[in-house]
C-alpha cells in the first residue's frame, strides 16, 4: 500500500479516536456533575424538612408541659411535616421522629408542670424530645452529603 495512505488513515483514527474520548469525557463529567446537584438538592431538601419538624416539635413540646390537650388542631402542622419526611428519609430517623411525636403526645396526656419541675426535668435531660430524632437526622445528612 501506498504510504499517503497509510497516513491518510492513521490521521482519520486518531482524529476520530480522540473525538470518540473528548465525547465520553464530556458525558461523564456532565453525568457526574448532575449526580452531585442532585444529591446536593436532596439533602438541602431534607435538611430545610428537619429544620421544620424540629421547630414544630419544639414548640410543642415546650406547650405540653404546660398546657392540657385541648385542640387537636395543634398536631396538623408537625403531623403534616411528619409525612413528608415519611417520602424522603430512611426509616432511622422515621422511626425517630414517630418516637418524638408519641413523646409529645405523652407530655399533653401528663399533668401540667410547675416552674420549678419544668427546670428539674431539663436539668435532668428528661424533657429532650428532640435528642435522637436530630442525631438519626445527623448520620443521615453526614452519610448522603455528596463528598469532593
């Protein structure tokens, strides 16, 4: 064969070799770098979820101390928060954060409290409601954010 064409097709292979990896280059790095916002938007979102049941929850808990059950109305909120993280967290902190519910329940069924029983149960760590519920939160959020 003649050598200019032995040229000629060396010269076509390699251009269409390094056109073949300049696309699969491409394709996985945008694949990559959608996967990471993603998984970035997700966690932001759980995050924003947390933050809310923690608010509700709290306030809440501070009003069953000190309050009887009177309105149901008033767990609609922290139910509601409740089922939206049913759709998108895993069963640890689900299961968690049913477990705070029930304790909340169980601080509105209780007799009201004093001032001063009030400081002695939080002196003694007892009125935490929200204690294992943010810990499952934490390990969840630390074990899906994305790392660089």
């Amino acid at each position: 064969m003649n050598v200019a064409l032995w040229t000629a097709v060396a010269a076509t292979l390699g251009s269409v070799v390094g056109a073949v990896a300049s696309i699969a280059t491409t394709w996985i790095t945008q694949r990559t770098q959608t996967s990471r916002a993603n998984a970035e938007w997700r966690t932001r979102e759980r995050d924003t979820l947390y933050k809310e049941f923690v608010t509700e929850a709290s306030r809440l808990a501070a009003e069953a101390m000190t309050h009887s059950f009177e309105r149901p109305d008033q767990l609609v909120a922290l139910y509601g928060i409740l089922s939206r993280i049913r759709l998108v967290s895993g069963n640890k902190v689900l299961d968690q954060a049913e477990a705070c519910c029930r304790r909340i329940l169980d601080l509105y069924r209780g007799p009201n409290l004093t001032a001063q029983e009030i400081h002695t149960s939080f002196e003694a760590h007892e009125l935490d409601v929200l204690q294992n519920f943010s810990m499952a939160c934490r390990e969840e959020l630390i074990a899906s954010s994305p790392r660089c």
